[in-house]
C-alpha cells in the first residue's frame, strides 16, 4: 500500500516566515526568544489577521505583535504598488534621496566611568524615630562612597556608571526595594506590596534586591504574625526570584549598601558600558566585556506609576489579589488570555476539562507547571455565577 504523507496545513505562513528572519538574524538572547515565539505559533491552528491577534498566544508580548503589524503593513502596501499600472519614466538628474542617519547607541569606555548609588530622595532621613536624621548619607559619606540623592520613580536604591566626560548616566541591571519588618506587614495589607513588585519586574532591571531591616531586639511586626512575613520573603524569593537580603538595622543596611557598591565598581571597572532600549536589553554576561543597560532618563521615566491602565494591567493587578498568583503567573496566564473575559470564555468552553485548562500552563525562568489545584481554584472563580 503507497503511504500518503500529509502535509503540514500554514494557516499563518507569512508570520513564521518573518518569525523565521528575525530569529536567524537575532543575538543569541532574542533569537530564543523568538524560537519560542515561533513554536507556539507553529501549533496554533487558525489564521490570525494581524500581528495584533497573536498576543492570545504564549511568548508574543505588545512589542513583537507591533513589529508583525509593521511588516504586514509594508507587504500589503508591496503588493498595492505591483498591482498598478506602470508610471512614465521621468529624468531627473542631480537630484539624491537624503542620506539619514541614525544615532549610534553610547559607549562608556573600561575605566572611564564611575559606579555611583542612587538613594531615593524618601530614603535621606533614614530613621528620624530613632534620633538618625540623615543617617543614611551620613553613614555612606563615612564609608567614602560615591553616591548622589535622586527621586526614583521605583525602588529605593539602584546605581549607575556616569561617564567621565560626557556624563553620560547608564543604570547597572541591580536595584533594592527596603523595607522594615513591619512596613512589609503593612504593605501586604494594604496592597502595596503587589504594585511594588509588578513596578520593579516592569522596570528592566534583571537583579531584584529586597532588603527587610529589623529596627531593635523588640521587633513589632504590625497586625501580620512573624510566620505570614517569613513566607512572603520565601515566596519572594522562590516566586518572584528576588534577591532577599536581612538586615539587623538601617546602619547595617547601609554598610551593605556601601560593600555592594564597591564590589559593583570591581566587576563593572573594566568593561565596555553600551546604551540599549528596554526593549532589546539582553541578560547580563558577567563574562562578557559588553553590557548592554539603559540610560538612566529612559529607566526613570518608563518606572513611573501608572496612572491610566490596560485592561491587560488591569487584569494583571485583579489576579494578584488572588492568594497564589504570583505576578510570573499573572503574566503567563495574560500571554495567553489577556482579558479576564477571554478567560471565562476558554475556561466555559472547554466544557468538562476546563478545571485543568491552566495546569500545564507553564510560567516563569524555569517554565515550572501551575498545577491542578490552582487551574481549578481560577476555574471556579471566573465561572461562577455570582460573580456576574
């Protein structure tokens, strides 16, 4: 019997055409990025329309859709121009397009820059309860290290390496959120807590430090038992993959401060610094003598509060109110179904399974599994007629 081989149906043929140039012309960072992207295409059986539609499907964020969108507009409008009738050619002598030329990114050369911590302009006072007014310059100018007082639109320290000559500010990819043993109690009741680590994992910057301080042996931690604070410094850790750091007290965090300093002027010192788009910032390389950061005026502005959302952000800060959500997994289930009506509707028409329809939703660096009892708790949620 003559074995028929069927071929494979490319509902969205020109997708993974482009797809496949970009990812062959990519760096090594992007071009998983957009294998990925590729991949998840690849199964998805039914046209798509434009770039736009593919944010239903998983690894294709608002900046990838865009770029589809641009190259479908300049095919269609390529095949616009063939389809007319020819011109009459006119001569023109002397006459050239203009040369445009595009600004080269900024380049901090090894050893002509210096590291300088950034101390958000609330942190200045330090602990004004405990007599310390000033105490946290006051403890960096002892420890004779370079740092300037700024307001930071998120985190309450990061550092960048200004050029020499230029003055050219480029944001090192570390940042550090503080917080007191008891104010963290209260931000996780007042939802604080959530919004401040949605800001920092928008922000760009891939090291997370967040530093719980003791203030004295008689600890008070507000309404939340010491058990309920312990977990959230695990989850954030496990969940979020932040960089935990406890401290004894405010002096003990600055002398932190200033050692991290001083080992960020070591590692950095001899390095090629290059100005790069949030949007194309590739994972630092410690071993590589490039890196790739932001200038500080970009990082800055895009961190500042929402004031206006999506309704993909809003739909993000409704599932972190949910216990379990992790903002990894906020994001994951948005890449898919970016409104909460759109879930309710995966969820209704998967019928009998719909309890597992998230369950090998995969989230996070190591693409772990939500797992049943989560897909069903999100399950029972959005389909419940109360809720309506």
């Amino acid at each position: 019997m003559k074995r028929v081989r069927v071929k494979r149906i490319r509902p969205n043929k020109l997708f993974e055409t482009w797809l496949e140039e970009w990812r062959d012309k990519a760096n090594p960072n992007m071009k998983y990025n957009f294998s990925k992207a590729l991949e998840s295409l690849k199964k998805y059986p039914l046209p798509l329309k434009s770039g736009k539609d593919c944010i239903v499907l998983q690894h294709f964020g608002t900046k990838l859709c865009m770029m589809l969108d641009s190259k479908l507009e300049k095919h269609v409008v390529g095949i616009n121009i063939e389809k007319r009738p020819p011109k009459k050619q006119v001569a023109i002598a002397d006459v050239q397009a203009p040369v445009v030329s595009t600004p080269q990114n900024i380049s901090l050369l090894p050893k002509n820059f210096d590291v300088i911590l950034l101390v958000d302009t609330n942190e200045r006072t330090g602990d004004a309860s405990q007599g310390k007014c000033d105490s946290t310059t006051e403890t960096l100018r002892k420890e004779n290290i370079l740092f300037e007082v700024r307001h930071l639109k998120v985190g309450d320290f990061a550092w960048i390496a200004r050029c020499r000559t230029s003055k050219t500010e480029l944001v090192l990819p570390y940042i550090v959120e503080r917080k007191r043993i008891d104010d963290l109690g209260s931000s996780i009741k007042d939802g604080r807590y959530h919004e401040q680590k949605f800001r920092l994992k928008q922000s760009g910057i891939t090291n997370i430090i967040y530093m719980i301080e003791s203030h004295g042996r008689n600890d008070k931690y507000g309404s939340l038992p010491m058990s309920t604070l312990l977990q959230a410094s695990i989850n954030s850790v496990v969940q979020d993959e932040f960089i935990v750091k406890f401290t004894n007290d405010h002096r003990h965090s600055m002398l932190y401060l200033a050692q991290f300093t001083e080992s960020l002027t070591r590692l950095y010192k001899d390095k090629q610094l290059i100005q790069c788009d949030k949007e194309n910032l590739i994972s630092p390389n410690l071993t590589s003598n490039k890196v790739f950061l932001m200038e500080f005026n970009t990082f800055n502005q895009a961190s500042s509060k929402i004031k206006t959302y999506t309704v993909k952000e809003m739909f993000i800060r409704q599932l972190l109110q949910l216990k379990g959500l992790s903002l990894d997994r906020a994001m994951a289930i948005v890449e898919y179904y970016p409104t909460p009506m759109l879930l309710r509707q995966a969820f209704l028409y998967a019928g009998t399974g719909g309890e597992e329809l998230l369950s090998n939703l995969r989230f996070g660096r190591l693409q772990r599994k939500f797992g049943s009892s989560l897909s069903k708790t999100l399950y029972q949620f959005y389909t419940s007629k109360n809720l309506l």
